[in-house]
C-alpha cells in the first residue's frame, strides 16, 4: 500500500477533496471528550473514505475504521494468520482451488443512517447480496477504482461484466456473474479463474470491504465522505485536511478481543483484555500533523498516545545503543522496535519518453544516489539497504543479491550517462520531480538535487498536497518522485505486482514499467502455491528488475515507535488496519488524574 516516502509508521500511518466540515449521519455537537479516547493521528491528509479508492495507507486505516470485509488477520499471531471477519469461518474451498463459499455472519447490521429509508434510518442487517453488489463496484469502470487490480482476471464473469459495461457506456448492476453468486442470503460464493494464493489476502484488505447499495446510490459524488459500514466505529466530526472523530458504534456485533497470542504476549500486558468486547475505546481523535515537529511537540505534551520519532529529535530521544533515554523512561514512555514489511524507492516514470527508454540514463542516477547518506540523514541508521523491491521475512527475499547500481559510485555513473547520451549532462534537459509539501519531503528532495548535480544532471522539483500528489501519479503525470510500499499482504507477489504492465496507472504499477519476460514469470507465479519453484522465479523476477532499474531501490525500515504507559494493548501489525479497535486507554495513569 502506498505511502509517502520519508514520515511513516507501522501502527498509525493512516487524502483531501475539500476543506469544509463534513458530517456523518448527523449535526456534530460539541461533547465532554470520554476517559477512553484515544489520541492518534495521520501524517497525510485524507483523501476520502470509500473503500473502492483506499489504496494508500492513510485513507485504508481511516476506512477501516467503519468498513469491514470478508476476511481479517488475527492481532496477536505471528507469522500473520487469517482469520474470519464478517465470515463465519474460513471459506470451504474446492479440491482445484477455485471455489471459495463464505458463510456470512447473521445479525450483523450496518450502522444506523439516513439512506436507509425502508427502515427510517435504522441499519438493515448483511446479506451475501451486498459483498456481490460492492465486488461489481471495484469493477465499475465509470468508478475507475484504484483496487480493481484486485479483482482483474481472477474472478469468473467480472471482467466480461466490467468489458460490457465499457461498450454499453453503462452499469448494469441486475446482471448476473457466472463467479459471484449469493446462493441464499447468507452463502457467497466466489468462483476464481484459477487457483490463487493471494486472492484470500485481497478479502482482509481495507479495499475490499462491503459497502450498502442504499447509502452509494443515496450519497452519490458525496459517499466518499459519508461513510456507512458494519465496523466498530462509526464517523462523527470530518475534516480531512485537520481532523477526525470517530464514536463506538452502537449496533457492532459481537467481537472479542483474542484469548491467545505468541510466546511474550502475555508477559507484555497484551492478552490482560482477553475475552472482553470490542472495540475497547469508546472514541478516537484523528488529528492531521503533515509536519513532524507539531507532532513530536503534541506526543511529549500527552496529547497524542504513541508517535514515531522525526529525524531531527532521534538524537535526543534514543542513545547511542539504540535505547530510549532515561528522561523519556523515567516518564513511563516506552519503545517499540519493529521491522516492517516495506521498501522505499525513488520511482522512474517508464511512461515517459525521456527517462521511460533510457536505461542507462536510470542505471547512472540509481549509482549516484547515496543511500548510505540517505539512512544517516533520515532514517537514523533504522534501515538497510535495499537491492531489490522484497524485504527480509518474504519468500524471494535474497540476502546474498547485491544491486550493482546501487553501490555509490559517481565515476561509475558518470560512465554510464556519457553512454546513455549524456556527457557530463550536456544535452539534458531538466528532470521534473514530484514532491509533496512538508519539510522532510522538501529536505530530501534537495538532497537529491543535490547528488544528482554531482554529475551534471538537474532535477526540477513540482511541490503539492499528498492527494494532489497521487493524483498526478495516477495520470502519469511526472519524470520522477520518491515513494514507498508497504506490503497489503505477507506475500512477496503483493512488491512484484507493483511492476506487472496490466497494473500500470491508475492502478499499483505507478512506474508503468512494462517487460514481456517479467510479466511471463509473474504470471506463472500466480499459480504457484509458496514453494521453492516460486521462489526462484520471484528471484529471477528481481534480477530483471535490477537491471532495468526502473526504481532506485532505497531502504527497508525499522519502526520505532514511543507509547505512553496509558496506551494499552499496541503490537506492531503491519496488515490488520482496524487496530484501534483492539486499543484502551487507561485514564488513571494519565497526568492529573485519579488513581
């Protein structure tokens, strides 16, 4: 899932449409906060809250929060396990792979809203009919979602649907598909083209999460900020750009939080809510921090429960063993290291004429960019480096590969751009490199102007919002920008999709790369189950990818996180995005209260 570059962290990283306050259901009116809140916040601002468009990491989390799927991961077990969610089990699945048949949860209600007119405003309970109504969604192509990716080319029937639908230049819901049935209200069946190892990850993902026809059709344009789901909360205060909260919905179904764990769980606190009901927090404030400094400022002054630590404050912060100083300890602050599944990079736009058919011009900007500075400048040293797009812990990962263009090596690269036509940088023309606004992101880009200048080559820097920032990626728009990928799921597929040609923009494959022999292996890989025959093609895909460099591989980042000691119940989990349901706060052990 996409992220920006530089500020990120596994627990929270959580774009805009408007500026003007927008409401949920009913008129907001000011209320003495509950002890239970939970303060968290986003680095992006929020480009809108329906599921079809979350396809980066800070719109996901906000959806998640309401919306919910098929599918879920279980918050405690590590390796990552699947579990049901709106499921009543795991689906029983055919011998060949191709049939999956869900049982939907009874009784589960959307949340309470005026588009439900049948019913003055109460929420009406799931039905299989929904999942197979919001699947055709993702697949509309006047919605063009940003997740159809997903669905393309797997599931029986919807892309013929979807091809119908282009050439009668519109939707007709009422039709049939041959692979999503509701067999009763209740029964979801899906039917795959082929065995697929990843289409179960897709179900737990914040993208494919069911949505009601009555509140699309009733919010039209509008839905995206009028969400209506069978989650654990339910939006009250909407500001995208500033601010969010979020109330504990009144009709949730039943759900516990786990009864076990890993090894450790226990001894940490994390199974002390074992059993009791969800969510734990009776509300949650979002608030939007595009800077770092405020949100440092507003976690030291407990306003904020737990925050990453900026680049300019980890000195201050953390020791020279990597340690939390005894200022923050004597505080009861406390520090989470955790690795986490992701790769930044620096994109080449493969679209483009210019950098698109010049490898060797890409080849000489990958050597001189120097990302042993990058990890001191802004990481902290809480990375290594990466030599390909799959990090440690994923089958296909090779700690024995070394990237021949990542080694720094200005001679090398200014061999490379004489070869690629440009000598010194004679005769290039300036090369246009989006960016967003905030300081980090204006910092690194200099940086990378910088490097670049060292062998002749100048980098002209476009600036916008993050939203705005996506939306000219997804338009092609662009020579070059920086931008990172945190994986939806445990699979090594989920970082070589982003390059497979059928998912260029608007879709994941943002570089627009293209190569016949990758797409071959890539797709031969989908029908493979995890085994050694799919790991060595994965491998195979990498060193292709090496060579035609259409990204500068950057790093895989550590996350250090700080909490503070009335923030119960956080486990860094890099794929269950409604977390905070999990979360409480104990409001005695916060700064002037009663114990």
């Amino acid at each position: 899932m996409a992220k920006n570059l530089i500020q990120k962290n596994a627990f929270f990283l959580i774009l805009t449409l408007g500026t003007s306050l927008l409401f949920s259901g009913c008129t907001f009116k000011s209320k003495i906060e509950p002890p239970n809140t939970l303060h968290l916040f986003s680095i992006a601002k929020i480009k809108g809250l329906d599921p079809i468009y979350a396809d980066d990491l800070y719109s996901g989390t906000e959806v998640a929060r309401v919306y919910e799927g098929l599918l879920q991961y279980h918050y405690l077990k590590r390796p990552y396990v699947l579990i049901p969610n709106l499921s009543e089990s795991m689906p029983e699945i055919s011998p060949d792979g191709k049939t999956l048949t869900f049982q939907i949860k009874k009784g589960v209600l959307f949340q309470d809203n005026s588009c439900f007119k049948a019913t003055q405003g109460k929420g009406r309970e799931l039905k299989a009919e929904d999942f197979v109504y919001s699947f055709k969604l993702y697949a509309d192509p006047k919605l063009t979602s940003s997740s159809w990716w997903l669905f393309d080319g797997k599931i029986l029937g919807l892309n013929e649907w979807r091809d119908a639908a282009i050439k009668a230049d519109t939707s007709d819901y009422s039709l049939p598909i041959e692979g999503l049935k509701a067999l009763d209200h209740y029964t979801l069946q899906i039917k795959l083209k082929q065995r697929s190892t990843q289409f179960l990850f897709s179900l737990a993902m914040p993208n494919t999460a069911v949505v009601p026809r009555e509140a699309a059709e009733h919010y039209g344009k509008e839905f995206i900020n009028h969400p209506v789901g069978t989650g654990p909360f339910r939006l009250e205060e909407y500001n995208p750009s500033s601010k969010l909260i979020w109330i504990k919905n009144p009709t949730y179904r039943k759900e516990y939080y786990p009864s076990e764990g890993e090894p450790g769980d226990k001894a940490n606190g994390l199974l002390e809510d074992a059993g009791k009901e969800l969510p734990l927090a009776d509300q949650i404030a979002v608030t939007i921090h595009v800077e770092t400094q405020p949100q440092w400022l507003n976690f030291l002054a407990g306003k904020l429960d737990f925050s990453s630590i900026p680049k300019d404050n980890f000195a201050t912060a953390i020791t020279a063993s990597k340690e939390l100083n005894s200022e923050l300890t004597q505080k009861g602050i406390k520090l989470i290291k955790s690795p986490s599944a992701e790769v930044t990079h620096e994109t080449f736009n493969m679209a483009d004429p210019l950098i698109g058919k010049n490898k060797l011009l890409r080849q000489a900007l990958s050597l001189a960019h120097n990302q042993e500075k990058i990890n001191e400048l802004f990481y902290n040293f809480r990375s290594i480096n990466a030599q390909g797009p799959i990090p440690p812990g994923l089958s296909g990962y090779d700690p024995l590969i070394r990237n021949p263009y990542r080694i720094y090596n200005l001679e090398k690269a200014k061999e490379l751009l004489a070869k690629a036509g440009y000598p010194g940088g004679k005769g290039l023309p300036p090369i246009e490199y989006l960016n967003t606004a905030d300081s980090t992101a204006r910092q690194f880009a200099e940086f990378t102007q910088k490097s670049f200048s060292e062998i002749g080559v100048t980098l002209k820097v476009s600036t916008s919002s993050w939203p705005e920032f996506q939306g000219a990626i997804k338009n092609k728009k662009g020579q070059m920008w920086g931008f990172a990928w945190l994986a939806d799921y445990p699979d090594a597929e989920n970082f070589l999709q982003l390059f497979y040609s059928k998912n260029a923009s608007p879709g994941p494959n943002d570089s627009n790369y293209s190569n016949p022999d990758f797409d071959k292996l890539y797709e031969k890989s989908l029908t493979l189950t995890d085994n050694p025959e799919r790991t060595e093609i994965y491998k195979k895909m990498v060193k292709i990818l090496v060579e035609d460099s259409p990204w500068i591989f950057g790093a895989h980042r550590i996350t250090y996180t700080l909490t503070h000691p009335w923030i119960k119940n956080l486990k860094p989990n890099d794929f269950e995005h409604s977390k905070a349901k999990y979360y409480r706060v104990d409001p005695t052990l916060k700064p002037g209260n009663k114990k």
